[in-house]
C-alpha cells in the first residue's frame, strides 16, 4: 500500500464507522476540492449501495456562480439526495444578520444555517471535508470530534481517541463532527484528485479574473456582493483560487497553473500555506478556533 | 515515497514543541505566513526571540498558558520521506492525550531535560508508549546547551535512562543522543559543540527508523464485520477493514462469534474486485450459499483461533479526571462489537520507578492510574492477546453514564468464564 492508498483505507473506515454508529448522519458539502474526495471516498466505501447519508450543502449566497452548477451536476451525476439550507432564509427570518461595509462576509452567518439545518433534520453526526495541516485549530481535530447539544467544541476537554476505535456514543441532542480527512495534506488531496480523475471546478486552474486590492493588500474577487472604496485597485489578473470558499472570503492566487501536474508542483514548492488566502482566517489569531466553539466545522 | 508516524512526548517544558518548531524551520517547512504569525504572537508575548512552540501550540488556551494541552498534528515531507507528528502535551493532568498520539505511532521521541534528568512524568510516558506497542524511542537529551555541551553530564543520564528501562527493554529499539532543539545542535545537523557525540542525528534517526508496515502473510487472518452495504436484489456484501493477515477470494473462514464456517466469495478494494488483499485495506466480501453476517462479528482463519471468555486479564491506563469506582458500568468496544462490562478486580499498579507491580487495595479508577485486573463482559469476546498480532487486543472502555471514552485496555489472557 502506497501513502495514498493507506489515506484513503483509513477515510473508508471512519465513514464505514459513521454508517454504523449513528442514525441519522449528513455529509457536508461545499463543491470545493475536499468536499470531492469525500463523495469519491464515499463511493468506495459504499457502492454498489447509496449512500448511508444525504449530502447537506449551506448556500451563502455568496457562492461562486460555478460551484452552485457544479455542486448541481455532481449530485445529479450520484444520484444521491442533497438538502439546500440558505443563508439568506436565515437572515430573513431573523436568526442572523448581514455584515455592512464595502466587504460584508457571511462566514460567521453560515454557522447558524448549518446548527438550524441539523436541528430541523435531527441530525445526529457531520461528516466534514476539514483537514489537520489547513490551520493551527484543525491541527487538534480528533476523527469523532464532540459537540455539546449547542452544537460548540470544547477543544481543552476532547474525548481521547485511540487507534482506530472510534466512540460516536452521544446523547439526545447533543452531535458529532466527523473528519475523514484528518491526516491528509493538501499535496495529499491533489495527488489523489490526479489520481481517481476526479472532475474539479474550474476556479482551480489559472484564468483572468477582474479582481480588487484592498487598502491591506489583500485580494478578493469582483462579486456584486462587494463595493470598493475609492483608492482600492480594480485589476484583471491571471489568477487561480487554491482553496475555494465565499467569494467574499477567498482571495485568488496569482497563478499560471492550468494542469493538475502544474498544480501539484505549485503546491509543492509554495511558500505561503493554503489557508493564508482565506480572509476569515486572518480576522483574528484564533479566527478558526473561535468559529468552531460556535459550531464552524 | 514511505511515511512514518511519530510523536514527541516528555514532561512539560523539556522541548518538544520547541523540538518540532525547529525541526520545520531547519526543513525550510515553516511557510511565510506562518512565520509571520508565530513572529507576532511571540512579540505579543514580549519575547525578542522567535517562540518556535507556537508553531504547535494552536489552541488560544495554549498560547496564553505556553503549554500544549492537547496533540497537535502536523505535516512534512523531505525528498525520502513523509512524516505525520503528533506533538503530545507533557501536563500530568493531559496523559490522555499523550495516550491518544502513541495509539497512532510507529515511533516516538522522548525529550528529556538533560539538566533535570528523567522526571516522574518522562518515566510515565515512556512506559506507556511501550505499553501501547510503540518499538522504535529514541530519548533526546535537550538543553545540552545549557550544560556546556558536557560528555561527563550525558552520560550519566545515559546510565540513568538505561537502567530505569532494563525492565522493559526486552524488544525495544531504543536509542540516546544529545540535542539543543532551542539552537538546533544535532537536529539536522552534527554540533561541533558535541564532537565527543559520534552518532545520528535526530533527522538522520527519523529517517532511517522502521516505518508502519502493516502486519504481513505469516499473521492469522481477522476480519471484524463494519456492516452491510445492499447489492443487486436482496444480497448483500459486508465491509470491514483487514486487521491482520491475507484473504483470498474462496477462503473458508470461521465466524468467532456463532462457530459458523463461511467461504468468501468476492472480494472488493477501493471500488474494485481483486483476487486477494492483505491487512490494513479497507474491504468489502461477498459470502457463498447466502450466509449473513452482521457488524461486530469477527472472521478468523480456522486453524488459528481466537480465545473466547467473559473475562480476560487486562492491563489499563484509566483516562478520567472523576475517580470510578470498581463497578462503573461500561462499553467494552473491541474491533467493530461493543459489549457491556465491569472490573471484577483490580489487583496492581505499575510503579513507575521500578517498573514493578504492585498490589493494590485500590478500588477506584482515576486518571493517568496504570494497572493490572479483571474484566468481566455480558457476552464473551474473542480476542487475541495484545502482542501475539499486529493490532490485536485493543480495546477501550466508554463510561454508560457519560459516554466518556473512560478507559484503554489490553487484553492479555482469557480467563475461564464464570459459570452463568
């Protein structure tokens, strides 16, 4: 068994474990590159059957106009179940609110779509595409993550998780994240997306885009959800997005990259890491941590 | 390209975050950004120099304590070799994260203080990682910095470290050498500070050390049932991950828990049907004759049983911060089954200093308690002892009450079942 192979026996077994140990499981899917090793590991572990779960996808809004189609097609191609919950439905109903500025997010928003989502359908374990190597607070993540019935981790008193004996026991109420890819890096990913051919988004490889820097100097895609400032550049750029999440949190790469083998090597010599291009991440030092006490996966 | 998993444990302040920043800065590995961050957080904390720890020490928690509360894992990967860490806290009170980090590790470095030598909490985790069947340790004297680079000292510690482990050592490849992680002396390259040192690097060890090698042909073969998955019409296939051994499409094999006989009759990997697959894949079989199987039943070779009782001798390492009396009432998980349990007795505990057992009239369980008794199973389970195969008699124990993942078992010996 090569490095990939033993990745990908250890991802079929904690979601075989997910399949076994609770009732009412949901994958969580976003269209981006992690979320596609999850449908194809699922597959492995699964087929000729369906899936033992309906993939569950929280529509910001502020969504690539490209994920949305692709996400579509994808599911449709499975012929699995998917659940659509909005952000927008969230805000409407008064359970959240809209960021204001020239570069409102819904990062933060999405936390509670996704906590009402598991509510509504009584879900009882979130299979997660996250991976230990993206950020410092993931890098602590168990493969059955605990959550208290308000739906927060509690990362100073994890339950400790011991070979591959997995302990999915909870009660009524309360939840459990699931990261099948915890040990995977991102190189990781792209050599297997190589690998299994897996179909990805365009937004991965190099293309123009009309993007805007901002008075920090960082990037973000030209969206109608934002609204520069004078004295922020508009600039079309050749430009490729190395992780891919809002279009209003997800800066572009400048990249030549059009080929998975061009990508592999980028990342392989890259001096900057994959989420140093995500905005949420960098609002505070411990952006990521304190999402996921509020129920962020 | 093969890859090996290892951790870094000790007691608390003896390096080993330190250890694992450095070794990523000397790699090239720390990435821009990430430096930047960790450059700020140590200003905010007042520090001139780099605090290579928060490289590691992820957790706000962690960050405004300085210590590791729990693992961190981390990535790398040099032209020869990939690497998992899992960097494991050194607090008393966090053993059972340290325990959860050496369940998944094919070899571990235990810094020691080479000005303090081996505290009380060192002497806890090596011998749980022993424990937990982790053969490849090297003990990392840290801190030679502060000793001048001293032989004289190394050496003592040496004789220390040597002599504590004679117990245990029977199977152990175990190594020493001295190391300055803090101003990176022997970490990836030989100090002309330690020239008296003729040995490896830490590097050069991480690289040639034994990487996972799942177990291979000579060990029986054990299969435990995941579950269904359905096929065409009614039929179904069962999933599972091959615990040990080989298994070829028309093999015979034996249903430990029920004494049936069942023949394999296709074998699927990753979405594909093979012919044969060896341990650690993650497979899916079709059964000759309709027979059925369901989640927690084990297959075994035939020739090479599993021992069945409801009591089996176990050594444990009790994980909860409540004290649990004897009789708590628990979730015996082994494999893919789960049967209710209960100590009968708990007759030792482990003293650290001399690696003896000792009796003991303790009859609760607290964490980090390390010892030896009795457990008593609603139902019988077949096992293997812990040892005898690659991956057998593992077990851990979650409290009914809270669903805490309360205790890790070895299961050593089938007893003779009580008469029910």
């Amino acid at each position: 068994m090569d490095t990939l192979d033993i990745l990908e026996a250890e991802s079929v077994h904690v979601l075989r474990e997910v399949a076994a140990q609770f009732k009412r499981p949901v994958l969580l899917f976003s269209g981006g590159k992690d979320s596609l090793v999850l449908l194809r590991l699922s597959e492995k572990a699964f087929r000729p059957g369906k899936f033992p779960y309906p993939v569950l996808h929280i529509d910001t809004g502020h969504n690539f106009e490209e994920t949305l189609s692709f996400r579509d097609q994808t599911i449709e191609r499975l012929s699995e179940q998917m659940i659509v919950r909005r952000v927008e439905d969230s805000i409407q109903a008064g359970r959240a609110q809209d960021e204001t500025g020239p570069y409102p997010s819904r990062n933060r928003q999405q936390s509670v779509t996704l906590l009402d989502a598991i509510r509504e359908f009584g879900f009882d374990a979130a299979i997660g595409g996250a991976r230990r190597d993206e950020e410092k607070a993931r890098a602590k993540e168990r493969f059955f993550s605990y959550r208290n019935a308000q739906g927060g981790w509690e990362p100073h008193q994890q339950r400790p998780e011991l070979w591959n004996l997995y302990n999915g026991r909870i009660h009524l109420g309360e939840q459990m994240r699931v990261f099948p890819l915890n040990n995977w890096t991102e190189f990781d990913v792209w050599s297997y997306i190589k690998r299994e051919r897996l179909e990805i988004p365009s937004l991965y490889f190099s293309h123009q885009r009309t993007c805007v820097r901002r008075a920090d100097g960082s990037w973000l895609p030209m969206s109608k959800h934002v609204t520069p400032p004078p004295g922020d550049l508009v600039e079309t750029r050749t430009v490729r997005f190395r992780t891919v999440g809002d279009m209003t949190c997800t800066s572009p790469v400048f990249s030549q990259a059009s080929s998975l083998d061009e990508i592999i090597e980028e990342i392989r010599t890259a001096e900057f890491s994959e989420r140093g291009s995500r905005a949420d991440d960098q609002r505070s030092e411990t952006a990521m941590e304190d999402r996921k006490r509020e129920g962020y996966f | 390209m093969d890859q090996l998993r290892f951790m870094t444990a000790g007691h608390v302040d003896d390096g080993k975050s330190t250890l694992i920043g450095r070794l990523f800065l000397d790699h090239g590995k720390i990435l821009k950004d990430q430096l930047q961050t960790i450059e700020r957080a140590s200003r905010n904390q007042g520090k001139s120099e780099t605090n290579l720890a928060l490289f590691t020490d992820g957790l706000k928690a962690e960050r405004e304590k300085g210590i590791t509360i729990d693992v961190a894992y981390r990535y790398f990967s040099t032209q020869q070799r990939k690497f998992i860490i899992a960097d494991a806290p050194g607090h008393y009170e966090y053993t059972r994260n340290m325990v959860t980090a050496a369940s998944q590790v094919d070899a571990a470095v235990i810094l020691v203080d080479a000005t303090r030598g081996m505290a009380e909490q060192t002497r806890r985790h090596a011998w749980l990682i022993h424990w937990l069947g982790v053969r490849n340790i090297v003990f990392a004297l840290n801190k030679m910095d502060l000793l001048d680079y001293s032989e004289k000292v190394f050496r003592e510690r040496e004789k220390e470290i040597i002599d504590w482990i004679k117990p245990i050592a029977h199977g152990l490849d175990f190594t020493l050498m001295p190391i300055a992680a803090l101003k990176g002396d022997n970490i990836l390259r030989p100090s002309p500070d330690l020239n008296w040192y003729t040995g490896k690097t830490l590097d050069q060890w991480l690289h040639e050390t034994p990487a996972r090698s799942f177990p291979a042909a000579k060990y029986p073969t054990r299969l435990s049932i995941q579950g269904a998955v359905s096929t065409i019409g009614d039929s179904e296939n069962y999933t599972g991950t091959l615990a040990s051994g080989v298994l070829t499409i028309g093999d015979e094999l034996h249903v430990a828990q029920d004494d049936r006989i069942i023949q394999v009759q296709g074998i699927w990997k990753s979405g594909q049907k093979t012919d044969q697959v060896q341990a650690g894949e993650a497979i899916q079989i079709s059964l000759s004759n309709g027979e059925k199987l369901s989640r927690g039943q084990l297959l075994e070779e035939p020739e090479y049983p599993t021992k069945k009782s409801n009591r089996w001798l176990v050594e444990f390492c009790a994980m909860t911060d409540d004290s649990m009396p004897m009789d708590t009432a628990f979730f015996a998980r082994h494999f893919t089954s789960e049967t209710p349990a209960s100590f009968e007795c708990i007759d030792e505990t482990l003293d650290l200093r001399t690696l003896q057992w000792a009796p003991t009239e303790h009859a609760t369980l607290t964490s980090p308690q390390i010892g030896r008794g009795v457990l008593s199973f609603a139902s019988p389970i077949t096992a293997d002892a812990f040892g005898s195969i690659p991956g057998a008699g593992r077990m851990i124990l979650i409290r009914e009450s809270d669903h805490a993942t309360a205790v890790a078992v070895l299961l050593k010996e089938a007893l003779p079942d009580t008469i029910s």
